[in-house]
C-alpha cells in the first residue's frame, strides 16, 4: 500500500473502471473541492486516516514538473489500506510556493509512515474531553480492539479503544490534560517497531516549524504535568439533574488513604441536598485540592488526586492545579461591632497565634455563637478544623486562663450585654433553591385553597387496634400513615388532582408517589413514598421513618426526593389548627393537615351532643389544572375514606 504519485490520466483510467464519469485531465478547483469532499465522506467513520503531502515526480520523456504538490489520503477499511491522490491546489491548505523546492516539500513527510491519533466524539454532546488515564506507554504493541485511553467525557468516563494493530510511538497529551478539543492529535502509532525511534524527539510544534522553515527545529518543549506519577483526577460530578455548582462539606478520607471502590469520599451539599460522593476506583488519596467548606464549586473541577501506587502520593505534595489555587473556603461573616463598655481592670489575655496572614480568626456560625454567649474571645481558641477553622467542640473544651480572667460587669446584678447585635447566617445551596422555588411557586401558579372538617374517631380507634395487633414487630402506626393512605386513593378516585402543570401538556398520571414535607436543619425536603396507592400501612411507616431519617442525616438519594405526584405538610404535632400551603411545582395540588381537638358535636342521645376528634386539613390547588369543583371532590372521597376506613378495602 505504498503511495501511488500518478497522473491525472491514471485517476481517469481508475474512475472508467468503477463506471463512474472520468474527470478531466485538468481539473478544476471546484472538482477537486468536491472529490476531496466525498474521500472524507467516505471514511468519516473511522479515525485512522493519514494526509501526506508530496511531489508529482518527473517521468521518462518529462521534464521536471513545477513544484506543484499532491496530496495522497490513505483510508484503511475492512477491504485493507486505499490510497487516493489529489492535487494540492484542489486543497483548502495552502500549496508550496514557487520558491520551494521538492527537497523542502519532501523534508515534511520524511518521518516513517505513521497515523496520527484525534480525539474523538465519544458522546453525542461532547465538545472537550480530559485524558484521564494512558493505558499504553510509548512502544506498547497495541492488538485490534485493545484499550488505549480513558478519555473523561461531559457524561462519563469512556474507553477509547484501537481499530488495528499497531505500535505507540509517541504520546502527544500527558494524562490529565484537560478541555481538548476534539481532533485534537493525541497520540502517533506505527506498523513497525523499528520506526518508533523516529518519533521520539516528535512535536507538532517541530513539525510545523520544519515544514515553514528549513532551519533544524528547536528542541521540544516539556509536555505539562508529564514529571508526575500515573494519577487519576476526580471531578465534581452533577450529583443532581439541576445542579451547577456544589459545596464540599466534609472529606471523609484524608490524604494517604487507601481507597476501596464504593468508598464515601466526600460529602458534597447540592442544591437539593447533601449527598455522598463514592469513589469508583482503587487507589490511594494523593492531594485534595478543594478545602472543606468551600461554597459554589463549578461542576467539573477536580476536587483531588488519587494514585495507584502509595510511593507516589509525596510527588504530589506541592501540586496546584491550574484555576483550582483561585478557589478558597468562604470564610465566615464578619462579628458585628462590639458596642463600647467601660472596664474596670485591665485584662490580661493570651491570643493565640493566628492563623491567617491578616489576622483573621476562622470559625463556624455555631462557635461563634457559643462563644458570644459564654463570652470568650476567640482569639484565645486554637481551632481543629481545616485551615485551623474553630468549631463547636473547640469552644466547648476551651477552659480560660487564670492570666486571662473575665471582665468585670460594671455593676452587680446587672445581666452581661451579648457581643454584637446580630449574627449573619450564610444561604446555604438547599435555603437558596428552596426560596427560589416559593417564590416560581406563589408567582406562576394561580392558588386557591379549599377547607375541611374531618372527623378522626374512628381513625384513631382503628389505629389503636391495630397497634395492639404489630406490637409483637416493633411497628407502631401513626395518623400520618392513614392520610397518607386516604390521600393516595383518593387521587385514584379524583386523577385530576394526581396531575402535574408541563407548560404544554397536562399529566395524568396513573401511580401515586406521595411526597411527604420533612423538616430538617438544611431546609425543608419532600422524600417520597413511591406507589402508596398498592402499599400496607406497615409498608408506608417503614418507608416514611427511613425517608425521614436519611432526610435529617442528610443522607438521601436525588431519586428518593425528586418527582412526586402529590404533596402532604404535616404540621398538627406542632398544635398548628390549620394553614395553607404552598404547591410544589410541577404538582397541582398539596395537602395541609392541621391537628385534632376535641369539639362537641351535635347528636341524637340523652345528652344531645357527643365529644369528637375534628381535625381540619386545606388543599391548595392550582387553578390551570383542577378547578374548583374537582378540588372539593377530591376533599369528599378524601373525608369518606377517613371517617368510614373500611372502604379504604374496597
């Protein structure tokens, strides 16, 4: 398959063969534009294409031509390597100028035959990738469908493999490299051995130099991050569909740990929740490049380094990576100024030595508090936390010294003044979405509200009963269970409520995934109970207490809290008689359940009344979707399966 430099008439002869029209001994620009076109088209799907650039030689009986150049492109497919010719002028690339001679056109190509590597287009929307990982080094033999890369994509991490045998003569892009575009060259192979030796002084840049000028090119420049052992960068990855920017709460490993796959690495707040981040591979944490508590960290930057040998962790020890350095924890609000006190004495104190070249002090909203309140200056406290970052259990263990006593109150009996008059608390990611989506909620969506008594004698009678019946399995039912099993079959009876708003459509849905508002310290999260139309009581209590503690621990899955079809808030253990409640988009309706009181009720016995549990609950309905009269049916069969709970059977 060597290159075959003919002439025009040698392309004709060829062209009557496969019966298509030959082209004329002259052609055109525009012919060659268009056959070019159509040799690309025809190997666009495989990237082991080669464009070498030569010059048409003279012939018996020719004079020697003008330094006009051709160009061949050598294509390998199932039927083995073609090769087609081209004129240079035909070519968008700019052909040899007049002063060159063939000598200088041919000192481009006077490297073995070889292929040059792009990177390609391993995901649909891919436009730069990372060089994750080499799985070859340089005079590797590489088999047909062997793995050469792993090359880290906008949605995964994915094997780049090679299409025939060949041998790595050159790596172009050290491991790590990150946003290459794609085509970019990455890697050179070969077909023989031999002619891995030719490439070891290889870089584009000599080449390019070489093929403008015929002075000998420098020498090549130290590719980045090539002194470094073999490493793997970890990402922040998308740990939420609406998710741009993340906080590192907390490192659970620390640097020169060994690493198991499924190992919880870190702990990463998004703007729904904070969730655990697992590591996938084997290895050993060489650097964190991202500090605790460091706020709004875009997606995609690499929080730390893991390596597979532990002798290469130290090589790492004063690594930076390039726009991470610019990335710092947020330190905490400015104290408010301290209003000026008379003294009685002069204190004498021991600061410790800050940490901070300005002086600052670092501590957590919580230490701060405590420490106004106990009115110990925090500068007296040596923090534990990153960076020497004072958190709670510094204050709590902090003991005054005797050097350092308290300063006198100015009069006796009179309460200490509290340090500042009030405390900034910093939005966390979940308060920030939380306030955006009430206000989406309150702004778009027409609310109406719709109110009723509900009788709950019979509910909390049942509820005793059954009780008694699994007390032998540690289950203990609670009136939220019943209306989260009324409100799940009345959404069958009424599927207009069980619907959701889409702009363009309007969803029926046909399951009922109950969300159930729980209150947490980050903010308020729905974890849904998934399919409680089909589902026991015992089954929905199991679902809601682990729902609920992973909701507080801050433990929960984006699957467990994202979606839903209806929504329950909950308020009446707080004394709370009624209120209204605020629709969780793209939901149309959301139920809130006051508590139970007793009232007296009119009856047909000798006292002529009776003693009832009423207990009121409002639905807040969006007007688009259900409208007035389909909310208060929903309202009826909701009351029905509540006051009479044997026809929850049917």
């Amino acid at each position: 398959s060597r290159p075959f430099f003919g002439s025009c008439s040698a392309v004709r002869r060829r062209s009557l063969r496969r019966g298509r029209a030959a082209p004329s001994p002259a052609l055109s620009l525009t012919d060659c534009q268009a056959a070019f076109t159509m040799l690309r088209q025809a190997v666009r799907l495989r990237s082991c294409v080669r464009l070498h650039r030569g010059c048409r030689p003279a012939g018996p009986g020719r004079p020697p031509p003008a330094p006009r150049c051709w160009y061949s492109l050598s294509a390998h497919g199932k039927a083995g390597p073609k090769r087609f010719l081209l004129p240079g002028s035909g070519l968008p690339a700019a052909a040899p100028t007049q002063t060159q001679t063939p000598a200088q056109v041919r000192r481009w190509s006077s490297l073995p035959p070889h292929q040059l590597m792009p990177l390609p287009a391993l995901s649909p929307t891919m436009q730069t990738g990372t060089i994750a990982r080499w799985e070859k080094k340089e005079g590797d033999k590489i088999n047909e469908g062997d793995l050469i890369a792993e090359v880290e994509t906008d949605k995964a991490t994915v094997g780049f493999e090679s299409l025939e045998e060949c041998y790595m003569a050159k790596i172009l892009l050290p491991a790590g490299a990150r946003d290459v575009p794609l085509g970019t060259i990455i890697c050179i192979t070969v077909q023989k051995a031999e002619d891995i030796e030719a490439f070891k002084d290889y870089t584009p840049e000599a080449a390019a130099a070489a093929a403008a000028t015929p002075s000998t090119p420098s020498s090549p420049p130290k590719a980045p991050g090539s002194s470094y052992p073999p490493h793997m960068k970890i990402a922040l990855p998308a740990l939420s569909p609406t998710m741009t920017v993340g906080t590192v709460q907390r490192w659970e490993k620390k640097v020169g740990e060994k690493l198991r796959e499924g190992d919880l690495i870190a702990e990463i707040e998004t703007d729904k929740a904070t969730i655990g981040f697992e590591v996938m591979e084997e290895g050993y944490l060489a650097k964190i490049l991202i500090a605790e508590g460091t706020r709004d960290v875009p997606l995609g930057t690499s929080l730390c380094i893991i390596v597979e040998k532990e002798s290469d962790i130290p090589a790492f020890a004063d690594y930076v990576e390039t726009g991470v350095a610019d990335i710092k924890p947020q330190p905490p609000p400015p104290a408010a100024p301290l209003p000026q006190q008379p003294v009685a004495a002069p204190t004498v104190s021991l600061p410790v030595k800050s940490r901070d070249p300005k002086g600052r002090v670092f501590a957590s909203p919580l230490a701060k508090k405590l420490a106004a309140d106990k009115g110990i200056d925090l500068k007296q406290i040596k923090g534990t936390g990153p960076d020497g970052q004072i958190r709670k259990k510094d204050v709590d263990s902090f003991v005054p010294s005797k050097l350092a006593p308290a300063p006198t109150s100015v009069a006796p009996g009179v309460a200490p003044v509290p340090t500042g008059t009030f405390t900034d608390i910093p939005l966390s990611n979940i308060r920030k979405v939380i306030a955006q989506r009430l206000i989406q909620s309150k702004q778009t969506i027409p609310h109406y509200y719709l109110s009723i008594d509900v009788n709950m004698d019979r509910i909390l009678e049942l509820r005793k009963q059954l009780n008694e019946e699994v007390k032998s399995e540690n289950v203990k039912l609670s009136v939220n269970d019943f209306l989260i099993k009324a409100s799940a079959l009345a959404c069958l009876k009424i599927p207009e409520v069980n619907s959701s708003w889409l702009d363009t459509v309007i969803r029926q849905n046909h399951v009922v995934d109950i969300s159930v508002a729980v209150s947490t310290p980050a903010g308020l999260i729905t974890p849904i109970v998934f399919n409680a139309h089909i589902k026991g009581l015992a089954s929905i209590n199991n679902d809601v207490k682990s729902l609920a503690e992973k909701a507080r621990g801050g433990k929960l899955q984006p699957h467990e809290f994202q979606g839903g079809t209806f929504t329950i808030s909950n308020l009446g253990m707080y004394g709370i008689k009624n209120f209204s409640a605020i629709i969780n988009p793209p939901q149309a309706c959301i139920l809130a359940i006051g508590g139970s009181e007793q009232r007296l009720l009119p009856a047909e016995n000798e006292r002529g009344f009776d003693v009832s549990n009423m207990m009121a609950v409002t639905l807040s309905c969006d007007h688009r979707v259900v409208d007035g009269a389909v909310g208060a049916q929903w309202l009826t069969e909701f009351k029905k399966f509540l006051e009479r709970p044997s026809t929850m059977l049917l």
